[in-house]
C-alpha cells in the first residue's frame, strides 16, 4: 500500500469510525496508483465492485466532465443517490474514498 495513503488512513482513523457509527453502510478506500481496495469495512468482492464501477468508470467520467466545462476546476466530491443506497465519492491524487449510506 502507498505510504502516503498509509498514513492518511491512520491519521484519521477517529473519523473513520465516527462516519462508521451514523447509520453508513460501510465504506472503501482505494488506492488510485495500484487501482485496489487499501480499507473497507465491506466484504472484499463488494469493496471490488465498487472500485471497479464507481471509481473505474464513474468518476473518470464526471472528472472529464468539470473539466470540460472549466479546464481549471477539478471534481473534489461526488453524490449519488439510488433507491437503495447513497454514494458520497471523494477523488483525491493517490486515493479515493467511498462513503455508503
């Protein structure tokens, strides 16, 4: 795992869980250079899907969006709503975080 990652993930532990303990489904940090799970509290295969759909697929999408709009803005959180659940989609440089509510 990124070192960098490593210690922002430790650092920040104490918000972790208290994300953790208002009603959130769970939630996955990927590390964007490996393009793999680095913490979940999901069960590996759904961390993976996750990965793989949302930060895979969706947020290069709505990444190239803002940019296209502003070439000098960049997407710094993302909200999706479903049915079901709620998404809340935080790119940063060498890790992305998900939130599911």
């Amino acid at each position: 795992m990124n070192r960098i990652l490593e210690e922002v993930i430790h650092r920040n532990a104490p918000i972790v869980d208290r994300i953790i303990a208002e009603h959130t489904a769970g939630y996955v940090v990927a590390d964007n250079m490996a393009n793999a799970v680095a913490e979940t509290s999901f069960d590996n295969t759904s961390a993976q899907a996750l990965v793989k759909h949302l930060n895979g697929t969706l947020v290069p999408a709505c990444q190239s969006v803002v940019r296209d709009l502003d070439p000098t803005n960049q997407l710094t959180y993302m909200r999706v709503a479903t049915r079901k659940f709620e998404y809340l989609v935080a790119p940063e440089e060498y890790f992305t975080i998900t939130v599911v509510q």
